[in-house]
C-alpha cells in the first residue's frame, strides 16, 4: 500500500511561507536540506506525518504562474468558526464561511485561503469523511 507523505509546492519567499504555515495551521520545519539550486523545507505538526514541501528555487524573483491545474491542499480543524475568527485576527484574510449541502444534506462546513504565493488551502470542520 502507499502513504501519502508530502506534497511540494513552489513559494518565492521562504521566510514569509513559513511564517504563513506556522502562523495559519501551527506547521513548525520538521526538515531543511540546502542545496546549490535550491532548497527544501519541510513543515509538519504532530497532528499528522504529512507534510508540507516548501521548495525555494534560488535566483527566482518572479512570482510562480499557477495555472489552471492547481486545486488545493486540505486540512481539518476540531472548530471551524474558531479557527476562521483566528485567521481574521491573525489577518491572514480568509474566506467566507461555507456550508455546502446540495440535495439538503450536508457534506462538510470549510473556508478557504491563500497562502503568500496564491496557493488555495482549504479548512474544513473535522465531520464526517473530513476527519
């Protein structure tokens, strides 16, 4: 069987990104490794072994194009209109709240928000399948 491991996105600024992660869903660098052409961050919190991949191409000032394949990371949260005051106090500027139920039947409560580089996250209330 696979585990999923990390996922890897390219940010610009690797202060700011891992000050957004650590700030927004508590992710602390679990590894560093500095390479002539780049370097890779991992972040991580004890709530899963997954991790974030921060990758940081040296020499590159222009921001990244995400395209149109992008989606999003997820995350759960145990309360979801906490978490969604604390990011507005922390003003990381997130989302609407929203309650998505098509059909009446409700599938899962979450906001999204963007981290420095335009990356989507998406919070979700821990219910249901989003455990």
């Amino acid at each position: 069987m696979a585990k999923a491991i990390h996922s890897m996105i390219r940010v610009l600024d690797e202060d700011r990104s891992v000050a957004f992660y650590r700030t927004a869903f508590g992710l602390e660098i679990a590894d560093r490794l500095d390479f002539s052409d780049f370097t890779l961050i991992y972040l991580s919190n004890a709530e899963t072994g997954f991790e974030v991949e921060l990758t940081v191409n040296k020499g590159r000032t222009e921001p990244y194009d995400l395209g149109d394949g992008y989606g999003h990371l997820a995350v759960s949260v145990a309360d979801l209109d906490a978490e969604h005051a604390r990011f507005e106090a922390e003003g990381l500027n997130p989302r609407k709240l929203v309650e998505f139920a098509p059909d009446g039947k409700l599938v899962g409560r979450f906001f999204f928000v963007a981290d420095p580089d335009g990356y989507q996250i998406e919070v979700l209330e821990r219910s249901g399948r989003f455990q």
